[in-house]
C-alpha cells in the first residue's frame, strides 16, 4: 500500500493512470484512515494479524483468500472528476470481467446506513458493493489529493479463516479458475476503461524510493 501512496503522489504531479492488482504474502488487516484501531485490538481473531493504516477511508479489510486492487489518477483524467462515476466504472468493469469467466455479480444498488459504521468493510452495505447473490464481494475506497485520485478494493476469493462469514466468488460460484486467467481479465477489462492505450510498466526509481520512505520494506516493481 506504500506503492499506492507514492503512484498517488505521481499523479498529483501530473504521472499517468495506473492500474494494479496484487496478493499479500500473508492474511493482513488494514485499517480505513480514519478508523479507530480498537476493533482490531478487541477482536480475538485479528490478535495474531499484522495491521497497516491504509490512505483510503471505509472500513477494515482483511486481506487474506482475495486481490487486492489499486488505480491513480491524475487531475486531468475526466474520471478524476467523478467520485461515483469511477466507483460504478470500475466496479461495472470488475462484473464484466467476471462475467466473461461465468461468474454472474451485480452492484448493490442501495446502500445501507445502518450497518455505516461496522468495523469491518465486507459488514458495511454501500450502494456500489459488487455482490453474489446476497454476498458483497467487492468494497472500495478512495483518497484524493489536490484532484488526483486513488481508488483500491479488494475482491474476495474464498473466505478468510479469520472471517469465514464473508464467502468470496469462488465459494459462491461453487468452482474456481486460475489466477492467470482471472487476472489477465480483470486487467484488460479495467484497463480499458481507464485509459485508451494500456501497457505493463516498472515503477520509476523516484517512485520506488517513495515508497520506501513511507514503509522501508522492499516493496514490488510490479504496476
């Protein structure tokens, strides 16, 4: 997430729309940024988790069994403009994306105020929420800095052990398919609908520095 950070810093200044998708080497808990912490220390079943803060407000996520996603844009991208407008582009991509593997996901629709303010993102019911069924796969959050944005989500696989009360894609389907094909879909189809022309890229150096700064842990060349 450190990675997010600095690509959002790059796009304040004018970098280009990235897009990621990435896994975690272990089941980690981020905290919305401006969460209180407290849930995670009352809680039993995060005790053993390593915690981040995240730069994107909603709530906690557990990043265990799923994707997590990220995309910046600078201010200049008409889509930096919109708030909702990037949620359902995104979001609407995502579905399609699964649809094209046979997966069938919809988008809530109507939120749900009074589960606002569960600790946990997957307890909480916003209008944009990608579901299965009665299953919110997808949540995602934002952070803005100076018209640039960032958006990221994560997309639940399989239930974590540490929240076995949210089933992912997998589960709700009752089959799977590869990382590879999910992923290079996921990408094609989100991609497109950031930006006319999509390619692989390498951080730049002043990027992975950064990133660095802000946690000082190696951190991927992979965008």
């Amino acid at each position: 997430m450190a990675v997010d950070e600095a690509l959002l810093e790059s796009a304040v200044h004018g970098g280009p729309c990235t897009l990621r998708w990435y896994r975690w080497e272990q089941a980690t808990l981020s905290i919305g940024y401006f969460q209180v912490g407290d849930g995670a220390l009352n809680d039993p079943r995060f005790s053993t988790l390593p915690v981040v803060r995240r730069l994107s407000g909603g709530g906690a996520l557990i990043h265990d069994r799923e994707w997590t996603y990220s995309c910046t844009l600078p201010a200049s991208h008409p889509l930096a403009r919109d708030a909702r407008q990037l949620y359902v582009l995104v979001h609407e991509a995502i579905i399609e994306a699964l649809a094209g593997l046979g997966f069938s996901a919809r988008m809530r629709g109507t939120s749900d105020a009074s589960r606002g303010h569960a600790f946990l993102c997957f307890s909480r019911g916003d209008d944009f929420d990608v579901m299965m069924g009665d299953h919110k796969i997808l949540g995602s959050a934002q952070r803005r800095r100076k018209g640039a944005v960032l958006q990221h989500g994560g997309l639940i696989l399989q239930a974590s052990q540490k929240a076995p009360e949210f089933p992912g894609i997998f589960d709700c389907a009752g089959r799977s398919v590869p990382d590879e094909f999910l992923i290079a879909r996921l990408c094609a189809t989100v991609g497109s609908r950031l930006a006319a022309h999509v390619e692989p890229a390498a951080m730049q150096p002043d990027e992975r520095r950064r990133a660095l700064e802000i946690c000082p842990r190696p951190a991927s060349d992979s965008v």
